[in-house]
C-alpha cells in the first residue's frame, strides 16, 4: 500500500480554540502515498474538554478535498476522534474498518499511524508489536529491533535497550546470516518477550487536557542525562493555566548509544546537554505556541560549569560542545537537578517494557507542588536515612509561574521546636495534606 514515504501535514485548531501547531502528538496528523496515488489522512480534534466544532471541522476537511482533487488527489481513508466529523463522509471515505460499522453503536476500532496505535475511543496512542520468530542471527536481531518504529521516542528506554543489545551480539560477529553466541540467546530472549508489554501502555494523544489558548504562562523543559553506554534527553511542555492549576505534557524524548570508544562520563553527559538543545531548536521551530520561557535540566555538575565557565580554555572536544551549547542557550537557562528526579535517567539505563514506563510517573506527569500540611522528611547528607528528622510544612514559596521551589518546615526535636527554610529538592514528601484526611 505505502511506498514507505511519510509527509506531515500542517494543521491549524484556530476552529477548536487551539493555537495552531506543526508536528506534534496532539494533531495526529499524517499523510501517506501510496502507489495509485491515493492517501490515508488520520487527524484527531483537540480533547473533548475543548469543545470543537463537527460543522467547522468537517467543512474544513471537505475544503481539502476538492483543494487536492484539482492535483488528482483523492483525499479519503479518513478517521477522526469526533463521530459527529465521520458521519459527515460517505463510508467509502472512511479507514479502513470504519466503512462498515454502526459509529454510535459499536466500538470503533484502533487506528495505526506512523508505527503508532491509536485508540479512538480513548483518545491514546499506544503500541502492538508482532515479534515473529527470526533467527538468532545479526540480520534477524537487527530486523526485530527496527520493527518498532518510535518517531517521538513515547518508548525509547525499551527501544534503546535492543539496540545496545544489537551491538553487543555482533561485537564478533560480521557476517549477517552467521548465528550468535548461544551463551547470549537468553538475554535477547528476555527483551523481546518484554516488547509485549508495551500493548499495556496507553498515552494521552493532546499534551494537556486543556486548551493552550487558556494558559497564562507556559514553559518548555527538557532534561539531560548520559551512562556508560547512552546518552538521552527527553522534553516536556509546562503549562499555568488561569486558576494557577499546573499541567505537563510530554513533548519529545530521544536516546542514542554512546560513541566508541567510549569517552568518559563527563563528555557523556555534554553529549546529553547537546542533544538537549538540538532537541529544544527542533520543538520550537515546530511548535507554533512559542512558550514563554525555555529551561534545561542536567543532573551532572560538571557540565553544569563547564556551561557557566567564561574564563579557562578547554580541550577541543569540551570546546565545540559548550560552543554548540552556548551558541542557542545562554547559561542562566541552564539548571541542576538530583539524579533520582532526572526522568532523563529512564532512557540511559533503560528498563524492560511498557508495564515499568506505564507505572513509572515521573517520565510523562509532573510532581505536584508541595501543600502547607504536608509531612516531609529533611535531607541531610550528613546523616543516614533513618535518621533525617519529620516535618511539617508551614509556609509555601511559589515562584512567578506558580511552582513551589522552597517552602518552611517546623520539626520537632527533643520539645524543641525548630523552623527551617528548604528548597523542595532537599525535603522528601512523606504523606500529603489529602492523604492525611482520608486516613
């Protein structure tokens, strides 16, 4: 059916609400050739919280096809999230499955687009990988490991996991059709079995739930990090709406494997930072919603000053990095954040399937800001853990875009009370405010 081109098509909501956007998760937008010349169109409308308009869109859909029939461009194998837009179209315009069904009886059926699954009813992308048994050799392990097609990294600390693997197989072996160690085949084993679950992963099509157009500040966060063996970055999109509600949205994630000879850590993690500003240059050319302000996070102190550094010389390799860097960014941009919250640190140490990222909150939802009455725990790096004293929080200091960065807790210590200022990276949420009154 497809001669293996895929062209993105631009898309404006301004008839939903929305603020017009290029390539992103939220259109769902593809256009696809195919050999006589007829095209697949998969586009979904914004949330359901966004009230769009069936009339308007199904107007503006029937405009594009009598635009690209003037070319002799058959527009049809339509499928949208709007029942009222399809039953706008004669079922022979429709996609495939769609044609013969009852749309407000039945459940429709899920939609693949670019590699992706998507669940019209729910409004998700998801994954269904078919693993079919290849040989255990470089050319079928290769093959296994580019079935998954991932354009927006929604599963890339699977999907680097394979091709490390890959690597690693065929350090020895060069021929494509010779078998692989046997001593091996269990491990290769074990990650594609893992690949099944990633049919248990569900993520939300649109980046918020709310329309852009209503938010009052908006910020775009990418986060960097890099191990032994790969290097990973991953962006999110924050938005304040008017109430001072906080949503995150995942934007973007990329992993690549490090280099070999392998450098050392430090030149690892500037890859990270690098790939973080390549990734920044690509969403804001492509995002037509310019956020009001752009943040990069790096858990790697060292490279953090080798970015705030304006006065000693470094090697060439360090040079042209930072150069890279500060060329786009400037270094007031550019902020530290502890390991343990990167969730850039999913992609460089990888996990085995789409139950762990499924569960794992912090790589596609934000923290919540801390509450006055929340019970938290002081870190003390001085101490052990069982040992960092409770406490309470007072008082709450939120910055400009409503996030709380520091807040006032009271503790008590042998019938002394004591009231320390924290940023919320040294104090450990043990039971909120919510969960005490449930409780």
């Amino acid at each position: 059916m497809c001669l293996g081109t895929a062209l993105h098509l631009q898309w404006l909501y301004m008839a939903f609400g929305e603020l017009p956007r290029k390539v992103n998760r939220s259109t769902a937008l593809t256009l696809a050739t195919s050999s006589s010349d007829t095209f697949m169109w998969m586009m979904g409308s914004s949330p359901s919280q966004l009230k769009p308009k069936p009339l308007i869109c199904s107007s503006a859909l029937k405009r594009t096809q009598a635009s690209l029939a003037e070319s002799n461009l058959k527009l049809h194998k339509i499928a949208f999230n709007s029942v009222a837009v399809m039953q706008a179209f004669t079922p022979g315009e429709l996609a495939a499955g769609l044609k013969d069904l009852g749309l407000d009886e039945e459940v429709l059926p899920v939609q693949r687009s670019l590699g992706l699954c998507w669940n019209i009813d729910s409004d998700t992308f998801t994954f269904r990988v078919a693993v079919n048994d290849k040989p255990f050799t470089r050319r079928g392990v290769l093959s296994t490991v580019n079935s998954l097609f991932d354009l927006l990294g929604l599963v890339a600390p699977v999907t680097i996991r394979g091709r490390a693997l890959l690597r690693e197989l065929s350090a020895d072996v060069h021929e494509w059709d010779t078998e692989l160690p046997a001593e091996k085949f269990n491990k290769w084993e074990t990650w594609k079995e893992s690949l099944q679950d990633l049919s248990s992963l569900h993520l939300p099509r649109s980046y918020i739930q709310q329309s852009l157009s209503s938010a009052t500040y908006t910020e775009l966060c990418l986060f960097s990090d890099a191990y032994s063996w790969a290097i990973g970055a991953v962006a999110y999109l924050r938005v304040v709406l008017t109430k001072g509600h906080c949503r995150v949205g995942f934007v973007l994630r990329k992993a690549k494997l490090a280099p070999q000879p392998e450098p050392t850590t430090p030149c690892l993690e500037l890859c990270g930072a690098v790939l973080a500003v390549e990734m920044a240059e690509l969403i804001l050319d492509e995002l037509d919603h310019k956020p009001d302000a752009l943040r990069f996070y790096c858990d790697s102190k060292v490279v953090l000053s080798y970015i705030h550094n304006s006065s000693e010389r470094f090697f060439v390799y360090v040079h042209n990095r930072v150069h890279r860097i500060r060329r786009t960014t400037s270094p007031q941009q550019w902020h530290y954040v502890p390991t343990d919250q990167n969730p850039a640190d999913l992609a460089t140490r990888s996990v085995p399937g789409g139950h762990t990222l499924q569960t794992r909150r912090k790589w596609h939802t934000a923290c919540p800001n801390l509450e006055v009455g929340d019970i938290v725990v002081l870190k003390q790096s001085q101490s052990p853990r069982h040992e960092w004293p409770m406490g309470l929080v007072t008082s709450t200091s939120p910055s400009g875009d409503g996030k709380v960065r520091k807040v006032e807790v009271r503790t008590t210590s042998q019938d002394k009370i004591k009231t320390f200022l924290r940023p919320i990276s040294a104090v450990v949420l043990l039971l909120a405010k919510e969960s005490q009154r449930s409780s």
